[in-house]
C-alpha cells in the first residue's frame, strides 16, 4: 500500500479545491444521470443542487490557481502542511 498522501502537499490548496470539487461534481452528475434514469424526481433535484455547488466551487477555486500561477505565486512551491501551503 502507498503511503502518499491523496491530498498532494506541493500543491496550492486552490488546485486542490478545484480538482476536488470537479471530481465531486462527476459523481454528482453520474447520480443525477442515475435519478433520471430510475425516474426519482427528489434524488435528481438533490443531485443537481450538487452539481451545481460543485461546479461554482470548482470555477472560483479555478479563477484563483490560474491568477496565481499567471502573477508567478506558485514559483518554487515546497511540500508544506495543508494549513501552511499558499492558495
């Protein structure tokens, strides 16, 4: 078993913040393709709310890594702790 961190420490957190976000808007996407599917109007709504968060979530945290990196921030970056990396 690895004993790498899922959470890369020689990353912004706003990089982070952004794949997450995006690969939990896949999965909300793929509930919500299964809600319709299955004909469950509650699901569906829940699943799309999801979607949503997610993906207003993923483009700040994405507005925010891309101004970073193009104003030079990242230069250099070292693994640090989550609490102490840049964003």
């Amino acid at each position: 078993m690895s004993k790498r961190p899922f959470i890369p420490p020689d990353k912004p957190r706003s990089w982070v913040i952004m794949i997450i976000s995006n690969l939990m808007g896949l999965a909300a996407g793929a509930l919500g393709f299964i809600a319709s599917w299955l004909d469950v109007p509650l699901l569906l709504e829940v699943s799309r709310f999801l979607l949503i968060a997610c993906v207003v979530i993923g483009l700040l945290a994405g507005v925010v890594f891309v101004t970073g990196a193009l104003t030079g921030r990242y230069k250099g970056l070292e693994a640090r702790a989550w609490q102490d990396q840049v964003w």
